[in-house]
C-alpha cells in the first residue's frame, strides 16, 4: 500500500494534509467573526469590508498570491513586521500556503456561516434573553449551536478549497518539494516533464478520494446535526 | 404586586400611548389585533426600548425615557411566554426549562422544579426535543421555563392563540392554577372575551394604541360601551358560584348564586366547587312580575341599580341581584316601554344556554375529581 506511491509522492500529500487542515483550522473563529459583522454588525465600511473578503473569489488566484508575495513577502511591510517582531515568515515556507489556501477559501466559509446566521430565529435570542442570558451567554448557548451545521459545511468547502488551491501557493511560496509542493503543485510538475503521466494520474486520484471522504465526513456531520435539532 | 406604566412608542404610522396601572394577580391587556398589545408588553420585557416614558414593576423602575434608564431584557427579571413558545430547538425539554437557572442567584431560586413541572403535567416530557411536541405542550413547556427563572412578573402573549379549541380547553386549568397558586402575577395578551371573561382579575383595554379602559376585570365587561365594537354583544357579568347539587334524573346542576339557584346542564364538578359564569348582557331579559309559562329555567329576583348611556338602539341596564351584579342589553324602546328607572325591582330571566360555554367546558385538575 505504501509503495503505491513514491516517498516523493507521498510528502506532497501529507503536506497538502498539513496545509489544509491548518488553513481551515486557522480561519475558523475569524470566519465566523466575520460572518457574525457582515450579518448582524451595522457600521460605516461594512460595505468595504464584504467586497475585501469577497474578492479571492473574483480576482485571478495569481494576483491574491502575488499581492501575497508583496504584502508578506521578506521585504514585504507584513511580512517584515512579522520577522522582525516575532520571527514568523511565510514566504517560500508551508505556512505560507496555508496562509494563502486560507484566504482563497475564506469567502467559501464566510457564505455557508452567514448563510446560517441568517437562518437563525433571532426570537429565540430575543427569548433567551427574557430569561435572563447575557448576549454574550445567547450567543454561545443558543446562536452557536443553531448555526453549527452552517460552520461545518463552511470548514469542508475551506478544507476542499485548500486542498486543490494552487495559483495563489504557487506565486506565493513557489513549488518547493517538500517545504511548499503541496498535491496541485506536485501534479502540474508531473505534467511537465516526460513520463510524469502515472505519477499525475496517481495524485489525482489520491485528491479525489480526500475530497470525496470530506464531503461524506460532513454530510455525516450534518445529518447528525440536523436529527439533534428535529427530533 | 403593581405595574405602572405610562409610555409614547412610535414605530411606522402606529403610535401607542398607553398610560395605566395594575395590581391584579392577572392582568389582561385586551383589544383587536393592531391596537398595540404586543407592542405593549414587548416595552414591559424589554424586547422594544419606548421612545418616551416610564415602566415600573414593584417599584423598580425598568424604564425612564426622562432619567435615562432603560434596564436591558436579562436583568429584569420578567418571564415571557410568547405567541409561538419559541422553546430552544437544540435542547430538551428539561435543559430548556432549566435555562434560566444559570442566571439566577441562588438565594434568590424559589420555584422549585418538581412543583413547575407538577402544575403544568409535564413531568413525561422532560427527555423529549420540542421539536416532538404537540401545541400545547409546547407552550405548557415555555411556561415552565418562565416561571423557572423566577420572574418577578410574567407576560404572555397570547399563549392561546395557535391553538385549536381543545388544546386550549387543555390548558385553561393550568392557567387558572397558575395565576391562583403560582405567586408571580401574569399579564396576558388576548383578543377573546371568552379567555379574559375566564382568566383576568383586572382588565385593560387598548384600541388603536390608546387605553380605553382600565380596572377589575368584573366591572370592565359588565360594560359593553368599553368593549371595542365587534365584542359589545360579549359583554355581561361575571358571577362567582358554587356547585349547590345534581339532578340526576334531568341531568342537571344547581350552582348556588347570591341571587338564588342557577340550573344548568350536568356539569362534571364534584358538591361545592366554585366556577365562575359570564352571563351576557345580550342574554339576559328582563320582566316586571315573576315569569310564568316561560321555558327559561333561571328567573332571579334583582333591582335595577342604572342605566347606561343609550348606544344606538340599545341600552345596558345594570342590575343588582342580592350582592351578584348583573347587566342586561335592552333596546331603548324597551325601558321606556317598562318605565325602567333605578330601584325598581324586576325578574331577570337568564336562558339556560346564555351559560359561558367556555366556563362549562373546564374540567378540574385531576387531583380535584
């Protein structure tokens, strides 16, 4: 089983592992602050602030990754600030993918939570409150839990998206095997040099059944969810 | 226990200025749809903030527009019991009663679980998801948890309301035992005579955002001129009665009045209970001498006490019937026909069927039969 795939092949997709999972663990409680301002919040700039986390969505993934290269490259304002300060870099290291696959899913995952937020009966807060919760305590005991399936199904399609993002990683952090060759960077490699086909084809697969297995584990996740809150 | 309140809220083109104050165990704020009850005890939980005014509940001030103060809804400790339950869909029935508790000092706990669950017979629920229950235990269930968070008062907006007439048969003597053995007094929201005739100690009537009237619920509907004008002919008397004896061969029940023996059909109450009836103005006519020959069952000696201002064709003619205060609807030809004036001593015939059939239909809690 292990020899199915190169010791090459498989660093890439435990890498891509890696990556994902920090990039949807990482945008989760960020995502949903977002989600809670976009939603609920009413200030000047609101307006700004939805096009801003919109826009990995619209723009070209090379330009989100080269404005991640300005932005937090070595000499870039950020990333500099970062280096000096507390000796985090992110160019040319995984956590530079992460860091771009999380801003390219987290329109994906600040959707599927508003969406939820929005479905939220907001009388049920209004009720929990007559009983003397604190907004804050609401939120946690009873807006939370509501929306749940919502930040499920937002962590799979960031999870999905980090799995299968390669533009954006690709201008930011190059294609380094082993620090920032993650699986969509590892097959388009195979495709350039002669006699790669087996090695692309086997990656492929291996990107279909994470995906696959993803998307099961949170219609799983999800109907659990739901018989909690209808029966 | 009292309620002030005396608030200008605005919201579209409907202004409510409602201005009144209440003592009573259960205050109904009465009116047609859109004449800004709900508006009314959303500014009593604190669920609106009035644009002008003053709330006080037992001498704490909730709100005063003047000095400021506006005591956000969870720390003011008023239950509410809403049209649609609004139980928490993601708990159970026990942690949903429960809910409140985290919130409550516990020096301060006095309604014990076992009794809450007790009075409202929804002990074999308490593992279940709402989302299983029927109607009327959902809202028997939202008052349990009210009532758990010890309110200082408890509002409910027509509670009654989704539900069809047996489901609210259903939860009448709960009510009834609530606002008699519960200790918190309650303001209901209602629309129907019937429920308030049966419920409320004191009465306010609101129509388009104004308070038309306001004061002990018996002599508020014994006037149908205060009575928005579709539940005029609703108006009547309320009278508190005793169950006297049963006939068993005509399948009737005597109830003791102060007036004299009321006979209606068999009523599935045990010797001395108390029940209290509506007899309506409309129902009730009225003859200078002792009826004879008349199918009409209940015939009681009274004096006419006054006569209302006159209201169209008809006249509300306000009756004593030794300590029972009645009112009976004539038309104006009538009293003149009959030289009705006060102190003249008539015989009110009350028809059998006039009997609030809401009233009839009450069955004791269980632990009474």
């Amino acid at each position: 089983m292990i020899d199915w795939l190169s010791p090459e092949e498989w660093t890439a997709v435990g890498l891509s592992l890696k990556v994902a999972l920090t990039a949807m663990a990482a945008s989760v409680l960020p995502g949903i602050a977002v989600a809670l301002i976009l939603e609920r919040g009413r200030f000047w700039g609101r307006q700004v602030l939805d096009v801003l986390v919109h826009l990995p969505l619209v723009l070209p993934p090379v330009v989100v990754g080269y404005f991640l290269l300005l932005g937090f490259g070595r000499r870039g304002p950020i990333g500099a600030l970062l280096d000096e300060q507390f000796g985090i870099v992110f160019s040319f290291r995984w956590t530079g993918a992460a860091l771009a696959c999380a801003i390219m899913g987290f329109p994906l995952l600040v959707r599927a939570i508003r969406l939820s937020i929005e479905a939220v009966d907001r009388k049920l807060e209004d009720a929990a409150g007559t009983l003397g919760a604190h907004p804050v305590f609401v939120f946690f005991a009873v807006t939370l839990p509501l929306i749940l399936p919502g930040i499920l199904a937002g962590m799979v399609l960031s999870f999905a998206k980090a799995m299968g993002e390669f533009g954006a990683t690709i201008t930011f952090v190059s294609n380094i095997p082993g620090e920032t060759q993650t699986l969509p960077s590892a097959i388009y490699t195979f495709t350039q040099v002669p006699g790669g086909e087996a090695g692309a084809l086997r990656l492929t697969l291996v990107s279909i059944a994470v995906s696959v297995a993803a998307l099961l584990a949170s219609e799983w996740m999800a109907r659990r969810v739901r018989r909690r809150l209808a029966a | 226990m009292s309620l002030d309140v005396d608030i200008r809220h605005g919201q579209g083109d409907f202004t409510l200025h409602a201005a009144f104050r209440s003592e009573g165990r259960l205050t109904a704020l009465f009116g047609p749809s859109g004449s800004g009850k709900t508006t009314l005890v959303n500014a009593i939980g604190g669920l609106i903030r009035p644009s002008e005014g003053r709330i006080e509940v037992n001498g704490r001030v909730l709100v005063d527009t003047r000095r400021g103060i506006f005591v956000p809804k969870h720390r003011r400790r008023i239950g509410y019991v809403f049209q649609e339950g609004r139980l928490f869909p993601h708990l159970s029935v026990r942690q949903n009663l429960l809910f409140g508790r985290w919130f409550t000092p516990r020096d301060q706990r006095k309604a014990s679980f076992d009794a809450v669950v007790d009075l409202l017979g929804i002990g074999h629920l308490l593992t279940r998801r709402p989302a299983t229950l029927s109607g009327g235990e959902k809202q028997r269930v939202a008052i349990g948890r009210a009532l758990l968070a010890d309110p200082q008062l408890l509002l409910m907006d027509e509670p009654l309301a989704s539900l069809d007439e047996a489901r609210k048969a259903e939860i009448y003597p709960y009510l009834e035992r609530l606002r008699d053995e519960g200790g918190v007094p309650i303001v209901l929201v209602s629309h129907s005579v019937a429920e308030i005739a049966r419920l409320a100690t004191s009465i306010v009537v609101l129509s388009e955002g104004r308070v038309r009237a306001s004061g002990p619920a018996a002599e508020i509907l014994m006037h149908g001129n205060l009575l928005p004008q579709p539940d005029r002919g609703e108006a009547g008397a309320l009278v508190e009665t005793r169950v006297a004896g049963h006939d068993e061969v005509y399948d009737l029940t005597y109830l003791e009045a102060k007036g004299g023996i009321l006979t209606v059909p068999r009523l599935p109450l045990p010797m001395g209970a108390h029940l209290r009836l509506r007899l309506r103005a409309r129902d009730i006519i009225l003859s200078l001498h002792a009826p004879e020959g008349l199918s009409a069952l209940n015939a009681l000696p009274a004096i006419v006490v006054a006569i209302d201002e006159p209201d169209g064709a008809g006249v509300d003619v306000a009756l004593d019937c030794a300590g029972d205060a009645l009112v009976a609807r004539l038309t104006r030809k009538s009293v003149e026909t009959l030289g009705l004036a006060p102190g003249l001593p008539v015989h009110a015939i009350i028809k059998s069927i006039a009997f609030d059939q809401e009233a009839l239909a009450r069955m004791p809690p269980a632990d009474e039969l």
